[in-house]
C-alpha cells in the first residue's frame, strides 16, 4: 500500500489540499447551521461528510 504524505505531494496538490482545508470549516458551519433549521436527509448526510473531513484535516489524517 503507497502512503501519500502531505508534504511529498507536488506544489499544485499541496495548495489544493490547503485551499481544502481552509474551506472546510466554513462549509461546515454553514452546513450545520442549515441542517438545523431545515433537516433533510441530504442536508445531514452532507453535514456528516464535511464534519469527517473537517476531522481528519484537524488530525493531519489527509
């Protein structure tokens, strides 16, 4: 199995992954912000989805 590290990456990935980082938590407050006055399902599964994402950019997982 390869292992991707963050700072191995080319230039152009490594600011696409910051661009995505810094996007992030915006998104998701937004999102929750969203999901708690009209709940779809659509709205917290996307809300699931970027909190896991949020997570694992905090944890350095990605």
């Amino acid at each position: 199995m390869a292992r991707y590290y963050r700072y191995r990456l080319p230039p152009w990935a490594k600011k696409c992954i910051v661009v995505a980082e810094s996007v992030t938590l915006p998104l998701f407050i937004f999102q929750l912000i969203r999901t708690i006055f009209f709940p779809t399902t659509f709205d917290v599964l996307l809300t699931l989805m970027l909190g896991g994402i949020f997570i694992c950019f905090y944890m350095k997982w990605i």
